[in-house]
C-alpha cells in the first residue's frame, strides 16, 4: 500500500466543489486524512481568494492510475483544463507525493514541486504529516515550513467542515 498526498484547491465556490472533490476521494480511496483548510490570494492572476488543503489516503492504485481518477474529479466539477494554467477554477487537485518515489514523466510528477513552492501546499502537508521526509532534500515537512518565508504568502485557517 502506498502513501499518498495530494493538494485541493478552488475558488468558485470553493465550499461546495472541495466538499465534492472530498466525497469524490472518499469513494474511490476510503479513510481520508484532512488537513485544516487555508484561505490563500490567488497566486498569478487577479482572481477569489483560494480555500486549500491537503489530504492523505493508502492507495494500491499506481501513480498514473491516480492521476487519471484526479481528472475523471476534474471533469465531475465542470473544469476547463483548455482554459489555461493561471486562472479561476472550481477544483485543482495535484498529487503531490507518493511514499517516497521520485518521478517526472507527466502526467506523474512527484513529488510535485509545489510542494516546497507554496505556502498553501506546504502547510497543510507540514500539518498533516510534520514528520514526512521530501524524498528529494532529505527533511522532514515541518522542517520545510519552519525554513519557508510564510509571509510572502499568507494563509488563513478557515473553518470549513469537510
């Protein structure tokens, strides 16, 4: 069984498309951990605060296999990936990390370089799993968000029930 994080992020209507994007997880992996859910500014482009999170669940399935079933979530919430990188959407999720595999042969990116990038990634993943080691650097996730400029990119905690 492999170990797996991924990253939920929205701005169009955030609430219900995170609770959707929860559900949708919850039916094809079972028992998820959550993180906190964090209010972000949208980083790239003027647009809604983002909400975010991170969420863990064990998983069989291999790497691509989970990137697929993400999109199959994207399309339930009506997302135009033909859109573009840097805009609003109603559900992101990205698989950030799987155990401790290193892969970049897309779709399968991990771990995923936001990760170390964002503060909206990298806090909730330091919250959920403190002492998970970045298979790339050799730290542990809160070692990570303790060295990481917080203040170039606040967060809130909101509290939203997922």
């Amino acid at each position: 069984m492999a170990t797996v994080y991924v990253g939920l992020g929205s701005n169009i209507d955030p609430e219900f498309n995170l609770h959707l994007g929860i559900r949708e997880l919850r039916q094809r992996y079972g028992e998820l951990e959550l993180s906190a859910v964090y209010r972000s500014k949208a980083v790239g482009f003027e647009g809604e605060d983002f909400l975010n999170l991170v969420a863990c669940f064990e998983s069989n399935e291999p790497p691509g296999s989970i990137c697929e079933e993400i999109e199959l979530i994207h399309n339930v919430t009506g997302r135009d990936r033909g859109s573009g990188k840097w805009e609003s959407r109603p559900l992101d999720i990205d698989l950030l990390l799987y155990n401790q595999l290193v892969i970049d042969e897309p779709p399968v990116r991990v771990p995923r370089k936001d990760v170390l990038e964002y503060s909206f990634v990298l806090r909730p993943l330091a919250e959920l799993a403190p002492d998970l080691v970045h298979p790339l650097t050799g730290k542990t996730m809160l070692e990570h968000w303790q060295e990481f400029d917080a203040a170039s990119h606040p967060l809130d905690v909101v509290g939203v029930i997922l």
